[in-house]
C-alpha cells in the first residue's frame, strides 16, 4: 500500500480490496456498537479551497469514531489562501498532525503536499480526481452484487474527476466500463492513456447503458466551472439518466450518483427517487471507505 491516497491509479488491485474489506467490517463495528478507536490521540488537518457537506461530515464524524481528532481549515482562512507555499504548509503540517485530507483544484498541490510533509496524504477531490468518492462506490456496488468482477458498468456524462477516478477504480476490479460523453467532455487524457482499451468510450449514452449493471452520472458543472455552466448543458443535454435509458440497463441494475444531484439534468427526479436507497447508502459508504483509509494509512 502507498503511504498516501493521492489517486487511483497508484493502487493495486489488492490494496483496494484490501480497503473494500477494512471498510466492509468497520462499517459491521460500527453498526453493532464494537469500539475502533486506532487512531486515538492522532489528529488528521482537513485543508477545503472548495465547498463540500459529505467530505467534510464523513471524515470529521470517522476520525471521531476511530478515536483521533479532526481539524476542519478553509483555504481560505490559512496562510495558503494568502499565497504561503505549500511545501511551507506541508513541512509546518508535519509538525502538528498525523496525517492530512486536502479538497483542492490542482491534483499538483495534493502531491506537493504529500511529498514536502511527509505525512500520510488523502485526496478528498481535485479537478482530476476523488479517489475517496471511488472507494465508496465500490464499495456499495459489492455490497449490492457481493462481487465486482465481470459487472457492466456505465458512466453518462461530463468526464470529470469523478468520472476518472471511477474509470480507474471500474478497471481495477476488473469490471468492464464504458463512458458515454459528448466530444470534447471525455475523460482526462492521463486517464484514457492508463486505461488504454480497457475502457470504452462512446458519444451515445444508449450504447453505454445497455445491459449495464451499474449506471453512474455526475453533474454537468464541477465545482469551478460554474461560469461554462450554460455551454455545458447545452453540449451534456442528452447525457442524462431516465427511464428511457434505464430500459436498456439489466433488470436489476444500481444507479450511483457522486452528489449532490440536479434533478432534472444529468439524472431525472423519478429515476434519482427509484434508486435512492443505493445512492444515499453510496453516500453512507464515504464514511467507512475513508475510515478504512485513515485506519490503513495512518493507523
Ligand atoms: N460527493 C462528494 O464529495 O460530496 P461533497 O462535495 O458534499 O463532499
Ligand atoms: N464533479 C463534482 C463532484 C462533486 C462531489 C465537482 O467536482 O464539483
């Protein structure tokens, strides 16, 4: 296992079961009242530049239950916002805690970090990737099937940092993943490059849904992109999950969204109602996939 979960792809296959099943029986202790607490006495610093509801409650309340401290620090009120260099941030950083989760732009300053502190670093979402978001989705969709390999699985929409990260994440379980994406929206070239043809990619949202066990969207606009929003809908109109696209999916297909959701783009309301107990429990797994994280990572 690396000492940092800066993205994806740096994991092997082993160490993602590996936080699948560490996340599988936190979550067991956790509903049945059996105590955690390895990381006592260890404070993990939350550094947000963007906004954030699950991130930020999940990992708080799952440093709380392992039995260490959370610090939750807006960019904005560090010294970062004001223009300190990282490596300054990261070597002070060292000094204080034990491990860091950082919500930023550049996944540049999420290496930075990790190499300038030296501590154990957890990407909680970059303009390229949200590892952590991945880990839960697996999570949900082997609690649901009991297996990943050989599940069809779909991503419709903008290829974004969502989107790569599940990509990464689909291959590494050896499920079969095809994004269906307007030209121009695909998924980061780093990302096309890793997965080579293992991921399929296709402008028709029919053709991904087809017989896929798990339909995945995301917003159109990520945070940062609020200003291009009108030109994004425009081109990812037809990106949408629906009950017309839900028809071609297998009977008993899961649909997983990220959150938040626009009701009404890339997913509609009736479809996001029909599977919102898979989506809110994808939301639930954040907590226990981040806490198997810290657990492994700074345990
Ligand atoms: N899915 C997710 O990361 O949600 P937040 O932006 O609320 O943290
Ligand atoms: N793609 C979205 C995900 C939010 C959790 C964003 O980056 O804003």
């Amino acid at each position: 296992m690396t000492r940092s979960l800066l993205k994806l792809s740096d994991l092997t296959k082993a160490d993602i079961h590996a936080i699948l099943n560490k996340a599988d029986q936190l979550k067991f202790e956790q509903k049945n009242g059996i105590e955690h607490r390895v990381l006592a006495g260890k404070t993990l610093a939350m550094i947000f530049s963007k906004s954030s509801t699950r991130t930020r409650v999940s990992f708080e309340v799952g440093m709380f239950q392992l039995g260490g401290h959370a610090l939750f620090l807006s960019a904005n009120d560090l010294q970062i916002g004001r223009g300190e260099p990282v490596e300054d941030t990261a070597r002070v950083m060292f000094r204080y805690v034990d491990g860091i989760m950082i919500r930023t732009f550049a996944q540049q300053e999420v290496e930075d970090l990790a190499v300038h502190s030296g501590l154990p670093v957890i990407n909680g979402l970059t303009d390229y990737a949200h590892p952590c978001q991945t880990l839960a989705d697996l999570m949900t969709i082997r609690e649901h099937f009991a297996y990943l390999e050989g599940l069809n699985a779909c991503y419709i929409g903008d290829g974004n940092n969502v989107c790569n990260s599940f990509v990464v994440g689909s291959i590494l379980c050896d499920m079969n993943i095809t994004v269906a994406c307007p030209k121009g929206h695909e998924p980061h070239p780093d990302v096309l490059k890793w997965a080579g043809d293992k991921v399929k990619i296709t402008h028709d949202p029919r053709e991904a849904a087809e017989n896929a066990d798990v339909l995945y969207t995301d917003v159109w606009s990520s945070m940062g992109q609020e200003s291009d929003a009108r030109t994004r809908m425009e081109a990812l109109s037809k990106y949408q999950i629906n009950a017309d696209l839900m028809k071609l999916a297998s009977p008993d297909a899961i649909v997983q969204h990220c959150l938040p959701a626009h009701r009404g783009e890339e997913i509609t309301a009736d479809v996001f109602d029909a599977h919102s107990e898979a989506i809110f429990t994808e939301a639930e797994n954040r907590l226990h996939a981040q806490k198997a994280v810290m657990a492994i990572l700074m345990g």
